[in-house]
C-alpha cells in the first residue's frame, strides 16, 4: 500500500464509525419494520445513495455495492408493494363486476319464465344477454389478477431473500474494510518506525565523526 493511500483508507475507516449510529438504527428500528413499508423503504433508499456516493468518492467499491445493494433492494419492494396493491383492487372490481352480472341475469330468467313479457321485460332481456357476456369479460379479470396477484408475492419473496444475503454481504465487507483499515495503519506506522531509525542511526555517526575530529 502507498502512503498516499493512507489518507483515504483513514477515511473509509472514520465513515464506517460515522455509519456506526446507522446500523444500530437498522438493527434496532428499522429491521423491525415490514419489509414494504414506506418509512423503511424510504431509509434504505436514502442510506444507500449516501453509500454510492461516499463510495465514489473515498475509492471504497464495497461501500458502492452495498449502497447500490440497498437501492436495488427498496426499489424491488417498492414495485411489488405497488403491483399487489394493484392486483388486489382489480380483484376486488372484477368480483363485484361478475355478482353484478350474475344478478342481472338471475333476474331476467326469472322473468324470462313469466306468461306474458312486456317490451320492458324484452328490453331487460335484451340488457341480460350483455351481462352474461360481461360475466365471461369478468371471470377473464379475476383470473388475471389472480395471476398478477402471484406475481407480486413471489416478487416480494425474492426481495426478502435478497435482503438477507444483502445483510451478510454487507457485514463481511465491514469487517474486511475494519480489517484492511488497520493493517494500513500498521504499515504506516512501521514505515514512520524505520525511518525514525534510519535518521537516529544518521545522527549517531555525525555525532561520532564529530567526537573523532
């Protein structure tokens, strides 16, 4: 390692004892939170672009992958929350829709059996056919949502088990900067160490010749 590396290795070091107070917040607060809820999402996201951004700028990768671990991770959840959120109101529209339908058509073949039909029982006829039609259109959206619905959950299972290896990913990338951190440190100071000696060795021969003279 360069001496001009030392720098910014002691910087690396001072933001992961910055981010310190963070990961306590992480373990304690927000890792307690639903894994799609918005104020958990919203800190994942915001944490994660710090850890970009810090990244770039100290030359530190492993803090860039587990910012752009973090981004990805709350962005994933965020549009699986969004899709099952969409598919459950589909659902909910399309089965309304269909015992509507069914309904409608109940009461005109009730009236369909009646002696005499009237050209208002034609024309509630007539409106039945439509939805008989829109009972099939119906059963078509429920079954898409359905689908939809599953895959919104498997998404979200994916995003959970994404978590959990970004997790660890990020714990040994923290112990290996801790680690790396202080082994540059060590080389610095047994760098300053030699050359102390080399200068003390220096000025004892001065010292000498001066006493021969």
């Amino acid at each position: 390692m360069r001496i001009t590396d030392v720098p910014f290795a002691v910087l690396r070091l001072q933001y992961q004892l910055a981010r310190a107070p963070l990961q306590l917040l992480e373990e304690r607060v927000v890792g307690r939170l639903d894994a799609e809820a918005p104020a958990r999402l919203l800190y994942e996201r915001s944490v994660g672009r710090l850890d970009v951004a810090v990244g770039a700028v100290l030359g530190a990768p492993e803090v860039q992958r587990r910012g752009a671990a973090l981004i990805e991770r709350s962005e994933a959840l965020h549009r699986a929350a969004v899709l099952d959120e969409a598919a459950e109101r589909a659902v909910d529209e399309a089965e309304t829709d269909l015992e509507d339908a069914q309904v409608a058509a109940n009461v005109v073949r009730e009236k369909a059996h009646a002696d005499k039909i009237d050209e208002v029982t034609q024309a509630r006829a007539a409106a039945a056919h439509e939805k008989v039609a829109a009972i099939n259109e119906a059963e078509k959206r429920v079954d898409k949502a359905k689908k939809q619905t599953d895959k919104a959950a498997a998404q979200r299972k994916e995003a959970v088990e994404a978590a959990k290896r970004d997790k660890q990913d990020r714990a040994d990338a923290a112990a290996q900067s801790v680690t790396a951190v202080a082994e540059a440190k060590l080389d610095d100071a047994d760098e300053k160490r030699a050359a102390a000696a080399t200068e003390k060795a220096v000025a004892d021969r001065t010292e000498r010749l001066a006493d021969d003279g």
